[in-house]
C-alpha cells in the first residue's frame, strides 16, 4: 500500500466516495435506519421513495440543510455511485435497490466507531486465535502419527476438565467473559451477514468475466457449448463457490440447526443477555442466515440460468447471419440468371484450380431394403387391459389438506423437509402428491428449494424417485 494506490481508491473505490461524499450523514444514517436496523436485505423502488422523501421532509422540519433533489433523483444517483444496487427481480416490473458491499463495509465500521465498548474482548480474541492455529496444524499434516497425538492431548485436556467438575463443581465464566464472548458473537454474526453481499458480488464478477470472454473470444460451435459447461464449473468450482456450497449444506442440515437453535435460546436465557447492544440481530440470526443465504444460492442459479440463455442467444444471432447471408446470395443468384452476363465477360474468378466432374460418375440409385413386419391380433381389447383405464381417469388432490399436514409436521419444530413430511403421511395419490408439494411451496413463504441434495424417494413397494430438497420453516 502506497501513495499511488491510496490516491486511486480515494477517487474510485465506493467506500471512500461515500466517506469524502457532501451527503454521507444523510447517505449513511437512512440506509443504516431503512436496511441494516430493520434486516431488510432489498427494498422496492417506491417504497425506498416514500422513505426517503420522509426523511427529507423530516430533515427540513429540523432545520438541517434543505435538499433540493428528489428522492428518485437521489437513489438514482447514490446508485451510479455505487453506493446502492438496483436491478429488476425476475418477472418484475418495479426496481428495487439493497445495499452494495462498499456500503455494508462502511456501515459496519461506523458502527464499530459509534459504539463505544467499555473494553477490548482480549482473552476471547487471543482464544479463537490460538484455537484457529490449532485447527490449521491439527488438519494440514501428512503426519498420522502427529494428528493422533494431537487428539490425545485434547482428550487428556478433557479428561482432566471432567475431573475438576467432579471434584469442585461446574467451571462457569464470570460476568465479564461472558459479556466478552456475548459481545464477540454479536461482532462475528454482524460480519457474517455483511459479507454476503461481497459473496454475492463475487459471484456476479465471475459471470460478468466469463460474459466478457464470450463477447471478444470468436469461438466456433464446439469450443461454444464447452465454454458453456465450462463457465458454469468454473462459478460452482471457484473458491468462493466451494465455501459457500460447504456453508450452505451445513446451514440446511437438520441436526445441525436443531443445534443451532437450542443454543440460541440457552443463550437469551442468561441475565448478561439484557445487555448487548443488539439482542434483535442474535435472536433472528438463524432467520436471516437462511434469507441471506437463500438469496445468493439462488442468485448464483439465476446468473448460471442467465449466461446459458446469453451464450444460445450468442448462437442464435450467428445462425440468423449465416441465413441473412444464405438469402443476399440466392437474390444475386436469381438477378444473374434473369440478366446473364455476355460470353465474353467474366463471370466469376476463382482463386483455386477446379476439377470438374461428370454426372455420369455418380453411382446409379438403388432402393433400400423393405423389412416385413408381421404382427399379431392383441388377445385383449384396450377395455380388457389390466390397469390401463387409470391413464384416463383424473386426480383431485387438495391442496389445503397438504397445507394442513404440513403444518402438522411443523409443530413443535422450526423446520421439517418432504422426506419427513412423507414419512408420516404417505401419499395417497403417487408422484401427482409429491409433485403438489412443490407447487405449494413457491406458494408459501419461507420455503427452500436445495437443488445439490437431491432426496431418494419411496412412492411404493416398485416405484422410487430423486427430488431436490424442500424444506418448509415455520414463521417466526
């Protein structure tokens, strides 16, 4: 880091625009009011609009500086600044706007500077450290020998822990490491839904880097369709894709959060609750965690979707040339042949010597072989045939009894999946049913799709089916 280089981010990078921005107070304080302290992750273009144009009339009645631009206008230009993002959802027809990584950068350091601790963590901090280097050793050896010995030492470290509570009773943390470490939590949950949007980001920079390739690269139709295998590898296989497809099956894990939610709950349970800064953002952690998640899984589905349909269009475009270039030829066919040019005129010049070959070279046709079938007289008449006349008789299935079971399932549980839910009510109208309770979930909030864990199903005693996983979570 030098001089030249902290010249060009102060002039170019969004975060320090935002900083040495005439606006910041009010660029800051009503993205923080409207997003990060209400968890809203995107915001419709009106309604950003109205709040806005309240904040600037409240803002007025206050006696601070009048501003004169609109609210469209000023989330238009806080957009082309890079300070917001704004795109249309699929099958939309309004904008709408959620924060860029620059920004979320910059809220969570002046959230940092606006509260003001009391004192640093240390001891929890040098502890996650020393656990962090730990686990690198511990899993980056070739070295059994060494990683057994590492076990066996936390293990006599274990051993020796269980002897002094039965000895002298539960080692509990005093107030002030417990307000430490509830403090570190908070800070760390804080950071981990912030950086979704940098994951986000990077997802979209892969695409737009492999977009960019397509467009100046002239690649016939073979290296064409392996570019498009490739670029989807290439999102799914990078870094970023492989650590966030790891979270991400760790986040839907079953166990895992019916573990993550006893431990919140344990944790609001302690008197030193009360008094962290932010009891809403630990309590709806599990919550935004599956929303912010979802969004980027889905998002990095939509951008794969998106570049296959650029990369056909690409293909199309070249195909309707070839055939623009087809019909210009076969006019100047038919103008040449209603206006010949003279004997002594040139009609064409090759650049290459011509063979010239007689029609009568070409082999004579011969037709091809007819094969006889014979066939027989079916012995049952299409009324006759076992099981045949269900092809043509029609299912009802109600969709409110599905809805009712699924709520059966959800009670006294945040979460249950479909192979649950068909476990205690198998289904009495085949694949028909399974498939209702997909079209029900895009009905219902809250549902999650995961397409890379795909569930073995049992319809009957013969008949099996593979289906993405669908999970319905209770509302909060």
């Amino acid at each position: 880091m030098n001089y030249e280089i902290l010249t060009h981010l102060s002039q170019n990078h969004p975060s320090l625009k935002i900083l040495r921005a005439h606006q910041m107070p009010l660029i800051m304080s009503f993205l923080h009011k409207t997003f990060k302290s209400k968890n809203r992750i995107s915001i419709d273009q009106e309604e950003l609009e109205n709040k806005l144009t309240n904040e600037l009339y409240t803002l007025k009645e206050r006696g601070e500086e009048d501003w004169q631009n609109k609210a469209s206008e000023l989330l238009q230009q806080w957009s082309d600044a890079g300070y917001l993002r704004r795109y249309y959802p699929s099958k939309a027809e309004i904008p709408v706007y959620e924060l860029t990584p620059a920004t979320e950068k910059n809220l969570s350091w002046l959230e940092t500077i606006a509260h003001q601790e009391h004192f640093v963590g240390a001891e929890s901090r040098f502890k996650i450290i020393l656990d962090v280097l730990k686990d690198i050793l511990l899993n980056t050896t070739n070295d059994p020998i060494k990683q057994i010995q590492d076990l066996r030492t936390q293990q006599e470290e274990i051993e020796k822990k269980i002897q002094r509570i039965v000895n002298q009773g539960a080692q509990k943390y005093t107030n002030t490491q417990i307000k430490e470490r509830i403090d570190q939590l908070t800070y760390f949950i804080s950071m981990l839904l912030s950086d979704f949007r940098q994951i986000e980001y990077n997802f979209r920079e892969l695409d737009k880097n492999v977009r960019d390739k397509i467009i100046t690269d002239d690649l016939a139709k073979r290296d064409l369709l392996e570019e498009i295998f490739s670029a989807q590898d290439h999102i799914k296989n990078s870094d970023q894709g492989k650590s966030f497809d790891a979270f991400w099956d760790l986040l839907l894990s079953m166990q895992k959060q019916d573990e993550f939610d006893d431990m919140l709950y344990q944790i609001t349970l302690l008197p030193e609750f009360a008094s962290i800064t932010k009891p809403k953002e630990l309590t709806r952690f599990k919550t935004s965690l599956i929303e912010s998640g979802e969004k980027v899984y889905k998002s990095n589905l939509t951008l794969i979707a998106q570049l296959r349909s650029f990369i056909s269009e690409k293909h199309i475009l070249e195909n309707r040339r070839i055939k623009e270039l087809i019909a210009e030829i076969e006019k100047q066919a038919i103008k040449i042949r209603l206006s010949p040019p003279s004997p002594q005129s040139e009609f064409i010049e090759l650049e290459t010597s011509t063979k010239p070959q007689s029609f009568f070279s070409r082999q004579f046709w011969e037709p091809n072989e007819t094969l006889a079938i014979h066939s027989k007289k079916p012995s049952q008449t299409v009324e006759e045939i076992e099981g045949l006349s269900v092809l043509f008789s029609q299912l009802s299935i109600d969709k409110n009894q599905l809805r009712q079971q699924v709520n059966q399932c959800l009670e006294g549980q945040s979460q249950v999946n479909i192979e649950e839910i068909i476990l205690k009510f198998p289904p009495k109208n085949g694949v028909a049913e399974i498939i209702t309770y997909y079209s029900l979930g895009s009905e219902i909030d809250g549902v999650v799709t995961d397409e890379s864990n795909k569930i073995l199903m049992t319809i009957s005693s013969h008949k099996k089916m593979r289906v993405p996983n669908l999970i319905f979570t209770r509302p909060i």
